[in-house]
C-alpha cells in the first residue's frame, strides 16, 4: 500500500507516522486534522457547564471598601524622615521642655481626635518628642478638621512634613499633648493668719526619704515616703528607726505642710492611685521577727511629689496619673 502524500506546500508523514510539519507551516495544522479552531473554541465556551450567574459573578468583584483602602495606600507622596541641618537651634529648647515636664511646670496630656494641634506645641508620639514648628497651606480633612503639609522637628535631630491629620491620628492613638509652660507659683499651705472659724486644721502632709542602710534601699534613687499626719511631723516620726512603715530606720523630713479640711483617707487614696505603678515593693522585719511590707514609698522625682501635693490641696489632681517613663504627671481626658 502506497504512502500518503500531502500536496501543495504539505509535506509528507515519516514511517514512523510522525507530523514532519515545519515551524512555518503552524496555522495550517487544522487541515491537518480536519478541525476549524475556531469553531471548536467557541463550543467550548458556549458549553451551559461554564455559563455562571451574576450571583457567582459578584464573587470576583472587589467591595466598595477595600477598593477604598486601594486607592488610600497609593498615595502619591508619602512623608519621610530626613536630617534637620538646623537642629541645633533646637536641641535646647527640648531640653527644657524634658525639664519642666520633670519639675511639674508641664505635663502630659491625652488628646481626643477633634482636638486641634497647634504650631509651636510639643507633642510625643510613640515616646518621642517633636515640635509641631508650622503647618502649611491648610485644607480640610474628611472629618472637616484642618489639615496640610506640616513641619515638625522630632528630638532626634530629625525632620519631617507629615500631614497633620496623620500626625493628629498618632498623637491620639499612640502619644500625648505637652501643656504649655505652667507660670511658676509659689505653692499656698496655710498658716494660722489663713485660718477663719470655719476652718478645721485637720493635720500635715510630709514627705520623706529614708536614713537606712540597707543596700536595696539606700541605693533607691528618688524613694520617698509620701502620708499624712494628725500630728506635727516630728512627733510623728521620732520612733522611725522602730517602725516598720518607716523602713525600720531614721528618716529626713523633705518637706511637711499644714492643711485643713482635708479628710486623711482621700489624700491617701488619691497618692496611692495617682503612684501605684512606681510604688516601691520592699519587705522589713521588725524588732519580733515579723514581716512588713509598707505601702507608702514611692520612686518618684521630688519635684512631680510636689507638684502632686500642690494639686491635691487646689483640688486640681483629677483625672491625672503618673508616666514613669516621661517622670512627669498625665493628664487623661474624661470622656462625658
């Protein structure tokens, strides 16, 4: 039986019945085959086995809400950090502020997100200062608060133009306001002459550090005994070294104030609540043999002592706590 041919430009099969179908010769393989590409393409997807509903359509459709969050995160400039060439002027000016923050002249304060920040402030986010120095050309924000390219120098010698909307978020979410400079003011205790008939003086406030010679606690930077007394605060502590509230050993009397109408629980209760996370834990044996661990003591600076006391005799301390990493007071808002 004699071999087929194929005519024209078609060339014959091998003996081994192998295609010997050039690479030019490519789109001619459905004569080959007897078979209309075309046409079979399109009954396969004309095949009901493939035909979908607009329900299960739908499941390939990106939601409104992530197509938002699409076009957010392809912003077109976003903020960075670059070297402030003129940060000498500034590294002073956060060293005071550092300072009054520890000497009670300022504190920190948790902002809400309708607050707005203001130029010339200082703000800390993720526990690093920054001056908001300017704020460009203004704009509203989505939650009709102003907004625009910022300045902002950040204690670590740096400078950015962050948004002040990105920057509001970060100081409510994760940061604090700085008050502004507190004038300084002498604090008022009472003496006899500001006594009237309605007055009760109800005893002293004192403050104290210890003599001991324990190692754990003579090496206690900034410890102090905080309470209050019906008597004079030397009376109250001439049997120190026998006491264990007092550590069992002598103390130096810092500082003392009369006070009156002050009802000695409530004073307790608000140190003990404004101080708790910088209590200091430590266990005496008295002259029995038996153990204490006095309440009373605290790691604090001097300064934010004073400034607390201040507050508790104006009745100005709600709503304020103690940041131990900043060693200043924070003023937390109450929402309503």
């Amino acid at each position: 039986m004699d071999r087929p041919k194929w005519t024209g430009t078609e060339r014959e099969w091998d003996t081994e019945g192998k295609n010997d179908v050039g690479s030019d010769d490519l789109f001619k393989t459905e004569r080959f085959c007897g078979m209309n590409i075309d046409k079979e393409l399109e009954d396969i997807f004309d095949d009901p086995l493939l035909e979908i509903s607009n329900r299960e359509a739908e499941l390939f459709d990106i939601p409104k809400d992530m197509r938002r969050a699409m076009k957010k995160n392809k912003a077109e400039y976003v903020a960075q950090h670059k070297l402030c060439e003129n940060f000498d002027e500034y590294r002073p000016l956060f060293r005071q502020v550092h300072q009054d923050l520890r000497h009670g002249k300022r504190s920190l304060i948790k902002i809400s997100k309708t607050i707005n920040l203001l130029p010339g402030h200082y703000y800390i986010v993720d526990g690093q200062m920054l001056l908001l120095e300017m704020i460009g050309e203004k704009k509203q924000s989505s939650n009709s608060l102003p907004d625009g390219r910022t300045r902002c120098i950040y204690e670590n010698g740096t400078e950015s133009d962050i948004l002040l909307q990105t920057l509001r978020k970060n100081v409510v979410s994760n940061g604090y306001a700085v008050t502004e400079l507190q004038e300084e003011s002498e604090a008022k205790f009472f003496t006899n002459a500001d006594l009237t008939e309605s007055d009760k003086v109800t005893g002293y406030i004192y403050v104290l550090s210890s003599l001991s010679d324990n190692p754990d606690i003579k090496s206690q930077k900034d410890l102090y005994k905080i309470g209050f007394s019906t008597k004079t605060v030397e009376e109250r502590v001439a049997n120190a070294a026998h006491e264990p509230t007092y550590l069992m050993a002598p103390v130096r009397i810092v500082a003392s104030y009369k006070v009156v109408n002050l009802n000695s629980q409530k004073f307790e209760d608000l140190i003990h609540q404004i101080l708790k996370n910088v209590q200091f834990h430590v266990t005496v044996v008295d002259e029995k043999g038996i153990s204490h661990e006095p309440k009373e003591w605290f790691v604090v600076p001097l300064d934010v002592v004073n400034v607390i006391i201040k507050k508790v005799m104006d009745d100005s301390i709600a709503g304020y706590a103690y940041n131990s990493e900043m060693q200043c007071l924070e003023k937390r808002i109450v929402k309503k």
